[in-house]
C-alpha cells in the first residue's frame, strides 16, 4: 500500500486537489505594492482591544496601497464558539468604519474568495491534508491524550524539549500498511505534519516589525486536524487561508511569533510563497510604577464593550490606538489636522519594539478635542444614539426638549477655543443636570461655595444683583457685574486686588462664583452668561430667591 491508499482511506469523497484550488483562487488582480490583509479573530462573543488595534493595522495598511481588507471568522475551535459572536465582530468593525472589503455575514457572501468562515472550509482543507498525505508529508497519529501526556513526563523527567519530535515521534514511524489497519479497526488519529526540520538549526525570518530574526527551525511534528471534527488546527488554516485569500500581509500578535517557523515549514511543504509577517507587539499600560500587560479580567478598557457603555466617539478610539501603533502618528496628526487617519502611512518599522502603551487618560484628551471640533447637531445625535442604548435619564432629558437640549451642547461650542470638558458621552449628564428643573428641584443640591461662605452675604450678593444688574445682554453682562462688585467693595479689578487684597472684600471672580454657584450648585461650569440666556430669567429668579428666602 502507498501513501497515496493512505489518503484515499482517510478522505474517500474528496476528489478536488491542490490545483484545483490554485485555479479557482487565483492570484487578484491588484496594482503593483497593493497589500491584502485580514483581520481573523475566534468567534468567542467577546472584542478586545488587542483585536481592534490588530484590525486597525490590516485596515489601514489596505486602505493606503489600494489594496483589500478582508473578514475571516477563525472558527474551527468550536467549543469557544459563541452564537452571535459575529455580529458583534461585524457591529464593531462597522461602528469604527472599518468595513471589509470581503466578509461573510448573516448568509451573504462579499469576495470571491470565500468561504470567508473556517468551518465551512473543510473540503478545502481536507483536499490540502490529503496532498500531504500523498507526498509523506503528513500522517494519521494514533497516540492518546494519556500516552502523549506520559511522553512529556518523560521528556520532562531525562530534561530534554517536550513535543512530539524526532524520536518521540511514535506515530511518524508507522507503515502505511500499520497505519491503514488501524484506521480499519476504529481507532481515533488526527493528522499531523511531518516536519522536516532541525532543532539545532536557525533560519533567516524577516519580521516587517522586528526586522531580521534568527529562528530554530521546527521539529515538531505538529497536529494539523483534529480528531473528532476533522477540522484544522490554527496553524494549518493559517496556511492554507492565506494562501488561498492571497493575503500578502500577516498582521498578528507576538504570541504567534514563535509557531511563525511551523507555518513557514508548511508553506514550504506545498511550494508555496509565505506571506510577510508583522507581530505586533502587546498592549501594555502603566500601574503605578510598573508596566504590565493589558488583562482582560483586570482591565475593564481592555475590551470593546467598556468603549460602547462610555460613549467614546468611534474617531476617539481609532486614534488612541494610532498613536500607540506609531509614535510618529501625534505629529503628523497634529501637522495635518484636517486629513484622515487613513491618510498616515503605518509602518511596521516604526512600531514599538517593547508593548504597546495604552493610557485612557491620552484617550479622553483625544476625545474631547475631538467632541469639542463636533457641531452641536453632530453631538446631539451621536449622544441621542448612545444614551437611547445606556442611559434612560439622558434619553428622558434630550428627548424632553431636544432643541434645549441642543442649546446646552452649544455653549462655549463653534469658536476659537471650544469647551473641551466632554471625554465621553456618558460625561454629559453630569455635566447638565443642573440646566433641568426636574433634576434640580428634586435633587439635595449640595452648593460649592468657595471663597465667599457667609450666607448673609450670598443673599445680599443674589438680591444686589437680581434688583439691579441682572441682565442677558451679552455686551453688558460681565461689565454689570464688575458695577456691582464697586458697590459691594469687591475688586472688578483683578490687578488691583493682587496689589492690596486687604482693602477689599474679594473680587470679581468671588462675586462670579457666588452667582455661578447659587444658580447650578457647581463652581465650575461653561459659561455663566450663556446659562443664564439658556435657563431664562424666570428659572434664574426661582433658584436665586430659594437661597435668599
Ligand atoms: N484566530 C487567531 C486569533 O484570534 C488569529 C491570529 C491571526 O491573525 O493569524 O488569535
């Protein structure tokens, strides 16, 4: 019997063949220098940040050469398979508009390059598995969990590498007759890859990222489908996928670095060029002194959900991770205002050697500058659309008065300077509570009084103000209250005051703060002139006279 009664015993119904494959996947068709690139996540019903910062590399990559982006669900792990998992990858990718060019969802195929889900794959990489086993370049092992268990403890024990290689290799030695009869018989096997290489040897292997690395070659003979759902493992579909898809670009973590000389083996086995390779390095954040990887029990950023519950603009996030994908991105950004991020051109050299820093405190100055950029209609919608999924009370609040609610974004908003005190959508409510009666008046409104305290003179300030320079006249509005402070002996001069604070009573900014205080309970808000025009007179008198009765 030959290697090739071998695999017809194993695979009897797959007539396609490696050729085939080639000639209904042929090379595309793209403009010299165009990359093609995928983002391959486990359907697992969860995104992390990892997978988001991996996607954006691919995406951009794709974008700026003209190239192609494309979507592959890495499911052949079915038991961490999660119902729905897709959606949440596609909602994602959607919501950072970072849509691929080829994808598989809810039925539809876009590419012809699909199947675009592992799963439905299995032919393809039955008719892969069964060149292989033609051309003795895998074979069916027959070894049990508890025999391959006990030849670690043994390799474990003599201090030599553990793995299935070189001697260890039990199965390898097999004749095909042996092997034939046993598969007759019932027994269970997966195939694995014989592996021609040699520990002791390293290879040239030229990262896009760490440039050039000496590897040892692989001598494992490495498991390349599974037992029970004849499905590959990573490190096959890996191969078999990117080649077919014509991915000319790997964008994956440094985990997978060191399997990097199996896949390479493998390429080879077929005759197949590999693709280039970028192992990105991990996200890491700063606690206290130390630097440590990015957890996703411990860290609630470290998953995109934390992102959707906060309402951090999608635009806010794409660049928080720009900036940790390149150093040079701030600048460049900072130089080129108005271009995209898709317009800056990753490289994989430029990427950090060490992990990858996160910093949410950079994300949220991200953030609000861009919040501050949008127009009052644009932040209007995009909070309407967040708090209708999280926040009952501000769904209440907009929904009660939207061109209210609207003035409110307004404020300090389309000049110069904008007011830049909103990071996330879920930052607004507490910022605008106090402009809504019904939050007011059924709130302990605690008061933050500064400098002034005596209540005494907080009501003689009120009614001063309220009997005789009141006024929502812009123009005149600060000059009013500097007339009053002459009046009450506080200095309207700020100079003045720093020159002989002792001969008066306080200044101007105390007088502001009081009337500030007394009208939305907080020291610090937007401008008080703007509020005042907002809330109306009446609602101004009614929260002043409560303090003064
Ligand atoms: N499914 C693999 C993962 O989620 C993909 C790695 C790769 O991009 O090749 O880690």
């Amino acid at each position: 019997m030959t290697n090739k009664d071998l695999a017809n015993v194993i695979f009897p119904n797959i007539t396609k063949t490696v050729e085939d494959y080639e000639k209904e996947y042929p090379k595309r068709n793209l403009e010299e220098g165009a990359k093609v690139t995928r983002f391959a996540p486990s359907p697992t019903g969860f995104m992390h940040l990892g997978g988001l910062f991996g996607a954006l590399i691919d995406f951009t990559l794709a974008r700026e050469s003209n190239g192609i982006f494309y979507l592959r669900s890495e499911d052949t792990d079915q038991a961490r398979s999660v119902e729905g998992a897709e959606k949440l990858i596609m909602d994602t990718l959607k919501y950072y508009n970072m849509m691929p060019d080829e994808y598989e969802f809810e039925g539809k195929i876009a590419g012809n390059y699909g199947p675009y889900v592992q799963s439905e794959r299995k032919e393809i990489y039955h008719a892969f598995i069964k060149h292989l086993i033609e051309i003795g370049r895998a074979y069916p092992c027959f070894c049990t969990t508890d025999e391959l268990s006990e030849m670690r403890e043994n390799q474990e024990a003599m201090k030599v590498r553990t793995g299935y290689h070189g001697r260890f290799a039990r199965c390898s030695r097999l004749s095909v007759d042996e092997a034939i009869e046993k598969i007759k018989n019932g027994e269970k096997y997966v195939i694995r890859f014989r592996s021609n290489g040699d520990f002791e040897n390293k290879f040239e292997f030229d990262d896009l990222r760490q440039g050039k690395l000496f590897l040892n070659e692989n001598d494992i003979d490495e498991v390349i489908m599974k037992s029970e759902t004849m499905l590959p493992t990573y490190h096959f579909a890996h191969v078999v996928d990117d080649h077919l898809m014509r991915t000319t670009h790997v964008v994956r973590g440094e985990e997978w670095l060191p399997s990097a000389p199996k896949h390479i083996q493998m390429f080879e086995a077929f005759g197949f060029e590999a693709p280039k390779y970028i192992h990105t390095p991990l996200i890491v954040k700063k606690e206290g002194e130390s630097i440590r990887k990015l957890s996703k029990r411990k860290d609630p950023e470290a998953t995109m959900s934390f992102y959707f519950e906060n309402g951090y603009p999608a635009l806010a996030v794409i660049e928080s991770l720009m900036t940790i994908i390149n150093s040079n991105y701030e600048e460049w950004h900072t130089a080129n205002p108005d271009k995209m991020f898709t317009d800056f051109e990753v490289t994989a050299e430029k990427m950090s050697t060490s992990g990858a820093l996160y910093d949410l405190m950079k994300l949220d100055d991200i953030s609000k500058n861009i919040i501050s950029k949008m127009s009052k209609e644009e932040v209007y919608s995009e909070s309407y659309k967040w708090a209708k999924k999280y926040s009952e009370k501000l769904t209440k609040l907009i929904e009660s008065d939207p061109e209210y609610y609207k003035a409110i974004l307004n404020i300090e908003r389309q000049q110069e300077k904008p007011r830049k005190d909103i990071a996330k959508y879920s930052d607004i409510e507490n910022l605008i509570w106090y402009m809504y009666d019904e939050e007011f008046n059924n709130k302990e409104i605690i008061y933050e009084w500064k400098n002034i305290t005596d209540i005494n003179e907080i009501r003689n300030i009120l009614k001063v103000y309220m009997d005789k320079y009141f006024t929502l006249d812009k123009e005149n509005w600060f000059n009013n209250v500097k007339l009053m402070c002459d009046e009450l002996g506080y200095a309207s001069n700020m100079k003045e005051y720093k020159k002989n604070p002792d001969s008066f009573k306080g200044n101007v900014a105390d007088i502001s703060t009081v009337l500030r205080v007394a009208l939305t309970s907080k020291s610090m808000t937007p401008d008080l002139c703007e509020i005042m025009n907002i809330l109306g007179v009446d609602k101004i008198k009614e929260r002043y006279n409560k303090i003064c009765k």
